[in-house]
C-alpha cells in the first residue's frame, strides 16, 4: 500500500465532481502509509465522539483532516482481520449520500464518479449499486495520479489477467448469464440510511482475496 497510496489519493483528488470527499483507512498498515499522508497532506487530528455508534469492530487510533486538501480524511484503525471491517469504518464516518469504494492501489478515471452515479439519478426504480469497467494499467503511462496512455501490457502475467476477465465476460454473455457489475476494486452504493444494512454494514465474512 505504501509504494501506491499517493498516487492514489492524488488520483481521487482531482475528480471532476463537484461535492465528494476522499477517506483513506489505514487498516493496521505497518509500513510508512500512515507518515506519507501526514507529510505530504499535513494531516492534523480530528474530533470525534468515541461514544459514537460505529459499523466497524476495529478500534479507531484516530481520525485526520488534511489541511492542504479539504476533501481528503484518513481514519487509522486496527486491523481485524477483513476487508469489509475497514469499509464499514470509512461508511460510519462518510458524510454524503452515496459512496464509493475503491481498492487503495486503483486509480480513477477522471469522470469516473460522474459516471457512475448516472444509474442512482436517472432511474425512478431504486438502484442499490452500481460498478465500472476494471482494467489492468501495467504498461500504461500515468502521471500524478492520471492515466495519460491506456495501453495493453503484454507482459505474461499481466496479459493473462485481462485475457481471463475477458474471456469470463464472453463466456457469460454467450451462456446468457448476469455478468456481475460491482467489481471488488470500484463499486459504488446508495446512502445506507436507506438500506436496512445500516444496521450491521457490510458483512464481516467478506474478506480480502
């Protein structure tokens, strides 16, 4: 997480949407994550009730604003073990309607949150989530956070894992069928104020591959 965090938050911040924030949850990280973001965002405490209800069973060590970035906030908890746990923290502490989750190493399209907010505005019946098109950015250019040149690494590895989500996709729509849309590195949710897993978040069985 280390080697990739900055480029990702630096990613995130430059978004064009008008009204979103950015929360980073350091899960028990023991590298250098947690100090990268103080310096470079010069993170500075922020209050917070510890009696307030949370979604997350990690304790939190502290919750950060930056002061060079309105949007950004990092909260630092203690690891339990998943995924899911670390989400739910970042979720007790969302101040918006919708939110986002995004794997610490993935970068964003520019127009990315615009687009896929487009189901939860547009459709009269209740969207509860919605995903983006993943793609593998080894052999791409990017800088300060931007992909500048999309391009297909042909390195072995790497090739074979956009040949495998590929090949998944045609075999499925061949078969007829559902193709899952909500990938575990982009996916985006409607308000939990409006969901009845409000009340217990995400599931704690979902855990990190």
């Amino acid at each position: 997480m280390e080697r990739s965090i900055l480029a990702s938050v630096a990613g995130h911040l430059r978004l064009d949407y008008q009204n979103y924030e950015v929360i980073i949850i350091n899960d028990g990280s023991t590298d250098r994550t947690l100090e990268l973001l103080k310096e470079t965002y010069d993170l500075v405490p922020e209050e917070f009730d510890p009696k307030k209800p949370l979604l997350c069973q990690g304790v939190i060590r502290g919750l950060y604003q930056s002061r060079k970035n309105e949007r950004l906030r990092v909260i630092d908890k203690v690891n339990c073990g998943n995924k899911a746990d670390a989400l739910n923290a970042g979720i007790s502490f969302a101040r918006h309607e919708l939110f986002c989750a995004v794997d610490a190493d993935s970068l964003l399209e520019r127009d990315a949150l615009t687009l896929i907010v487009q189901p939860f505005v547009r459709r009269f019946d209740p969207v509860v989530a919605a995903g983006g098109t993943v793609r593998v950015i080894n052999g791409s250019a990017f800088r300060d956070g931007a992909i500048r040149d999309a391009r297909v690494s042909f390195q072995p590895l790497v090739f074979v894992s956009n040949y495998r989500v590929f090949a998944s996709i045609l075999y499925r729509a061949n078969r007829l069928e559902p193709i899952e849309c909500a990938s575990h590195c982009l996916r985006s949710f409607r308000s939990l104020q409006n969901l009845s897993c409000k009340r217990g978040g995400w599931l704690q069985y979902l855990r990190s591959r």
